[in-house]
C-alpha cells in the first residue's frame, strides 16, 4: 500500500466506482464534500455502521467483493428500515499497510455493484491507516415523503406482526463457516451467501409505509432483540408463535448437521436483514398479495402485540415462555 500512496489509491478507487449524475446528487466526488438536493417535502435520513475485519467479516471467509457488498448492504438496510429510498453513500477505510492494492480494488467492485443495483450511490469518503485491522465505516444518507418515515415508536395493541421472507439463514452460513466439517457435503450455498451478501429489503419497506404498516425495523440483531425495540420503543408487549416463524429447509438441514436448533438460529441469530412489519390486521391481504406479487417476497404472520411488556413465545402444544433477547451485542458475552 505504501508504494502507491493515498491520493492515488483514491484516484483508483474512484474509478471503480460509476459516478452519480443528476438528482439528488447535485456534486459527488471530486470536492471537499459532496452535495445533494433532496426534494421539497422530503425528510432527510441518515446511517452510519462500521464493520470491522474479526467481528464482521474474515477475509478468509468472504472474497473481497462479498465484503464491499456487505459493507453498503447493511446501511442500506437501516434506509429500508425506514421506508426510506437511498441517495448516496460516503465510505471511510482503515486498512492495514501490508493489504494488497488489488484486494481494496475488488472490495470497491462489489461496494459498487451493491451500490448499482439499490441506486445508492458512493460519493465520497475517506482513507486512513490502521495498524492491524481492515475496517470499513460507511454512512448513507436518504429520504422519505415528509413526515411518513416508519418508526419503531408506532405499534398498537392488536397490530399483528408479519416478517419478510425467512430467518435464520444468516445465522446457519455463519455456523457452516465455523464448523465447516460438520457441514460438508450440505447444501449450504443458499445459506452462505445470506451471510456473505445480503439483500436489503428496500423496495418492499417502501410498499409496506405506502400500505398501512405501522412500525418497521430490519432483523439486523435478530428478531428476539429487534422485535423487543419495537416493544419498548411503543410501550407494547408482544406474542410470538414458534410454528409460524418462517425458516427454510437448508437452515433447518444445516443447523441439524450441527447439532443446534433452527428455532434458536431464526429467533436470536441476526444479520439476516429481513424485515418485521406491524400493522392492523384487516392490511393482510393487501400487505402478503402485494409483496408476493410485486416483489416475489413472502410475509408471513407470526404473532400478535399486545398490552404490557416483554415478548412471549407461544408453542403449539399451547405452552409460552418469556423469550428473552438473544441477538447480537457487542459488548454482551
């Protein structure tokens, strides 16, 4: 890295990237700072993450451009959390000096291909050195019609609780890549790559604040915690029922190999950036047929929020239990 410099690492690394033209990016990279233009009666949003190389990723696990996929998705999801549509990305690096040149190029190939196929694109940033550790901050900035943006704070007694797609199967290719013996011969393709390269929910969150949803979160920490947000954010309780929450046969496959439970992967596992809707009961049918038919996206109901406090999970020999918060914390053994 060295031998190259900073400035014309950058330079290479705008290269890279397909430069933003036309609104709401009235300037990208090439200034101080870039600049946008939102449109009258527009909210301004705004989402910052880092991802640091041992707690989010390994480089040998993921190729670099998993990682620059990663990196993006995961901001853009905290935007389809709020039924937001992205307008660009500013991205900080910290690379250790011996990381090759061609290494931090794939890493913005696949940042750049994320950042294509969800139009948010990268319009500035810096780089820095590290002494050990590759880490990756980025923030994106994005907007809603004003005063519509879907927030955890919204949920009702009665509202019923839908979730998007399936849960779990971020967790099961984690689990496949720290026991890979256990998992060889699976089928694990599907599973790894919900861990490697997520997709964010982003158009159907903008369906769903058009459609009558109450409150949005993506399960970026798992449903147990990111459901129990919407519970304290609202004032509510909630009811889970163990049957319904949607995990798909690979997950289930992979998780039996290791001897663990597929319930437990779905309810606390995280990062598979679906998302938990709440809204009336009487919105089902416009809420499932539109995502199916619109999106090719399930959602399915899986509880009910309720009077009171906490969650509870519900089996379907008609026992409950308190679920306790299980997803992801960073400084929680």
């Amino acid at each position: 890295m060295h031998e190259l410099g900073e400035f014309a690492l950058l330079a290479r690394l705008q290269r890279r990237l397909k430069r933003a033209a036309g609104p709401p990016v009235v300037r990208g990279i090439g200034d101080d700072c870039a600049v946008l233009r939102p449109a009258d009666g527009h909210d301004l949003l705004v989402t910052t993450d880092t991802q640091e190389e041992g707690v989010h990723f390994r480089r040998d696990w993921s190729t670099p451009e998993d990682i620059g996929w990663r990196c993006l998705a995961v901001n853009v999801s905290d935007v389809a959390a709020m039924g937001g549509v992205p307008l660009g990305a500013v991205v900080a690096l910290s690379l250790p000096e011996t990381l090759a040149v061609a290494f931090v190029e794939a890493m913005y190939d696949g940042m750049s291909a994320m950042a294509e196929a969800y139009d948010c694109p990268i319009i500035g940033g810096n780089i820095s050195k590290s002494t050990e550790r590759l880490s990756v901050t980025i923030t994106v900035l994005g907007s809603t019609p004003q005063d519509t943006a879907a927030y955890r704070a919204s949920a009702r007694a009665g509202d019923a609780i839908w979730v998007t797609g399936d849960l779990g199967g971020a967790k099961a290719g984690l689990e496949a890549l720290i026991h890979p013996q256990a998992a060889t011969g699976l089928p694990a393709d599907a599973v790894l790559t919900r861990y490697r390269r997520p997709r964010p929910r982003l158009r159907e969150a903008q369906f769903l604040r058009q459609h009558g949803t109450r409150s949005l979160i993506d399960l970026s920490d798992g449903l147990s915690s990111d459901l129990a947000h919407i519970c304290e954010a609202s004032g509510v309780g909630a009811q889970l029922h163990a049957e319904h929450i949607p995990i798909s046969d690979e997950t289930r496959r992979v998780a039996g190999a290791l001897g663990l439970d597929a319930l437990t992967f779905a309810l606390h596992g995280g990062e598979d950036f679906e998302l938990c809707v709440t809204a009336p009961p009487d919105a089902a049918a416009t809420l499932e047929q539109g995502l199916r038919g619109q999106f090719d996206c399930p959602l399915t109901r899986i509880g009910t929020i309720q009077v009171g406090t906490g969650v509870t999970l519900r089996y379907p020999d008609g026992s409950e239990e308190s679920l306790a918060v299980g997803g992801y914390d960073h400084f929680r053994e």
